[in-house]
C-alpha cells in the first residue's frame, strides 16, 4: 500500500516539478532561511516546553499532546504525510522498550521532490523527554530536544515557502520526529527497523539534538555548533556541509566531539546513529551539555534564540544544498577510511 502512494505521488509531482518555471540554481536559498526567526522559534518553544505537555515522557499524554502539536503544524503548513491520509503517526509497539512503557509514535511529515522523489533527505529529531518526578514537578526539556524539534518545525516552514513560490526540492524531504530517545534511541530504531522508504534511497540524516544553548568551553566565543560524524561516512558530505557554513552562516564549527577517542562517544549517542549504522551520511548538530541537562531547569527562558536560529538556518542551508545538488553525497566511509 505505501509502494502505490508513493508511485501515485511520484507521477503527480514529477508533472508538477516539470512546470516550474524558475531555475531553483537561480536562487539564494538565504531568503528563505530569513524566514527561521527567534521570534518564531520562541513561540513554538514556549508551548513544547509548556508545562502543559508535563515532559514530553515517552508514551504518556504529555508526549501524545506534542505529537498532536506536530501534526497540527505539518497539516498547518500543507505538508503531507508520507504514510497516507491525515495519519501523520508511526506507531511504535511497547514490545520496543524496556520496562513498563506504553506505545508510542514518530511523527513523520514529507515534502516529495520535483526531479528525484525516489530519493530521501531525512531531518530528524527527537521530540520526548524524561517528564516529571513524583511530585508532579516537569522536566520540559527545552533544549533537550524542545530546541531541535521547533528548529525543524521552522525549517519545515522555510521548505514551504520556497515550494509555494515555485522552488519545489529536487530531493524528497522527510521530516521525522522521533520517540523514545531517552529510553535508548528506540524510536530512530524502529524507522530504520521498518523504513516508510527504503533505506537505499535515503541519501543522509542531519540529527538535531540540543542546539538553543551554549557549554562552558565557549564562554568568551557562542558563534559555534558541534558537529559530529559529518565526515565518517562520506567526505563529500564533510566538504558540502562545510562550504555551505562558510559561504552563509559563518559559524566555528566544532569538532571536538568528532573525535573517535572522545569519552563521551556523542556519536552514538543520538538518533542520527541508527542510520549511520546503515552506511547513509549523516551529520548531527549539538550545543554541548550544561549545568541544566536532564534537570527541572532545562526551561525556555534560558535558551539563547539568537543562537537558535542561526543554528537552525545552517541547517535548513545544509538541507537545501543537499536537497537540490546533482548528485547524492557519496559514500566512502570518510574518516574512517582515511583513518585505515
């Protein structure tokens, strides 16, 4: 049933991408990432991170209330899901977890592409949290990961307003919000375990995971962004991703992190990891952890929007480039083949 809608879309919109009348080449995708504001970003994280959605826990109706709050703002946008109809949801069975918890979904929302709908750029985050102690008190989880989520929301918005003056992807775009991170990336597992497209032909996975702040290794300079594993997987991915920061945002990006010897192995620690394990490129983006990790303090007030927002273009610049290039970033196992 997926293979038909899937076929049925790529007819329609190939016809579609073939009347653009604009050459995507032609544009400055910065006049879209303008449209990702610190205002914007602000108020969706006002909400998500709303005591209202009590932590966003895994399989609890805070974490149903945020995917609903997903799936209003996809349909919001007349971006349509990739599963069919009005179900935005992938459902993902308490037989995944450990421990006694309930079942769960990824919200998955899908721009399909002009020229190359068969092939996929994913962008993901994850949209739980560790919700609240026995007291009732709430864990809202604004940068982790309330921070990547509303950056997609905002990235979704800028892919939208370029498609409605004409400049439709030549790449399929998926956004996927994961569940279940914070019980051991299950819900990234569960996607790359039962894919809504092959896996072989998604082409990479930008990861967003706690970009609203800043650490204490960049106290006298927050003009940064961690990037981890750009360059294991596909140097072209490495080298396009790097170009794109140079030419718009300007942002240090900081390796550190990257290195294979590093004892917090972020690598593997976020949902990004599950596709990497597929051989597909990816590259996550992460602020660092502060003093407020995992605490009743992760709240909206101290996220830095300014940060935020730049952050989350370099993002949506990346997509772009990666979305309506010739060709797929390739794979030549990157560091770890010029490691060998």
């Amino acid at each position: 049933m997926k293979k038909v809608l899937f076929s049925a879309l790529t007819v329609v919109l190939v016809s579609c991408g073939a009347h653009q009348s604009k050459q995507i080449e032609d544009i400055n995708p910065m006049d879209y990432a303008e449209s990702i504001t610190s205002k914007e970003l602000k108020e969706h994280l006002y909400i998500f991170a709303g005591d209202d959605f009590e932590g966003r826990e895994t399989g609890e109706p805070g974490q149903k209330k945020a995917a609903e709050y997903l799936k209003k703002e996809y349909k919001s946008l007349e971006i349509i899901s990739p599963i069919g109809g009005d179900d935005y949801y992938q459902e993902v069975p308490s037989s995944m977890f450990r421990g006694d918890v309930k079942d769960s979904e990824n919200v998955l929302a899908y721009i399909p592409g002009s020229e190359m709908p068969n092939e996929i750029l994913v962008i993901s985050s994850h949209y739980d949290h560790v919700g609240m102690d026995d007291e009732g008190n709430v864990f809202n989880g604004a940068d982790d990961d309330g921070s990547g989520t509303v950056a997609i929301l905002e990235i979704a918005e800028a892919f939208t307003k370029a498609r409605k003056d004409g400049f439709t992807p030549k790449r399929s775009i998926l956004f996927l919000n994961v569940t279940g991170e914070e019980k051991g990336l299950i819900g990234s597992k569960y996607y790359t375990d039962n894919p809504v497209f092959a896996l072989s032909q998604t082409v990479a996975n930008l990861n967003i995971d706690m970009i609203g702040r800043t650490d204490e290794a960049h106290k006298k300079n927050d003009n940064y962004v961690y990037l981890i594993g750009s360059d294991k997987l596909s140097t072209e991915l490495h080298e396009l991703s790097e170009a794109v920061n140079a030419k718009y945002t300007k942002l240090d990006l900081d390796y550190t992190y990257n290195d294979e010897n590093d004892p917090n192995r972020f690598y593997y620690r976020s949902d990004h990891y599950n596709f990497a394990k597929n051989d597909i490129p990816i590259i996550f983006y992460f602020n660092g952890v502060h003093a407020d990790y995992h605490k009743m303090t992760d709240t909206p007030d101290k996220i830095r929007y300014d940060l935020l927002e730049k952050r989350a273009r370099l993002v949506f610049l990346t997509a772009w480039e990666i979305a309506n290039r010739a060709e797929r970033p390739a794979v030549d196992k990157g560091a770890e083949t010029s490691s060998k």
